[in-house]
C-alpha cells in the first residue's frame, strides 16, 4: 500500500515513516480478511478517526486511474 498527501508521495506502509502507526499489525502473516482489516485500521489511525458508518456514508473526490498507467 502507498501512501499519498496532498498529491505527493509519504512512503509505503510498512516503512520507517508509518511504524509509529502500525506497531502491533503484522499484514506478512495475514490472510485476505486481516489484510483488509490492518489496512482499514490503519486508515482511521492515519487519518485520526474510526472508520465508521458516517466515514464511509460521506461524499468524497473519486480518482481514476487509468488502465495503461503501469506496465503489466
């Protein structure tokens, strides 16, 4: 997972910059569901609040990217 603020890049989780915020989440021996899980408990903390109803109920900016945006 990258991270991205404000349209420039932070880092990769798991690097040195988000271990302040994943220090109890281990993905390496997660399977699908816990993967989803650590990623949606790492949002909320990054982001400073619980992913809730509201959170995902509220209107946000949709970003596509296209197809052809990396090599296969």
């Amino acid at each position: 997972m990258v991270y991205h603020h404000d349209g420039e890049h932070v880092g990769r989780v798991g690097e040195e910059a988000f271990q302040d915020y994943a220090p109890d989440l281990d993905p390496d021996d997660a399977g699908f569901r816990e993967l989803v899980e650590y990623y949606l408990i790492l949002a909320g903390r990054i982001t400073g609040r619980f992913l809730d109803r509201d959170w995902f109920a509220t209107s946000r900016v949709l970003h596509r990217v296209p197809r052809d945006a990396w090599p296969r």
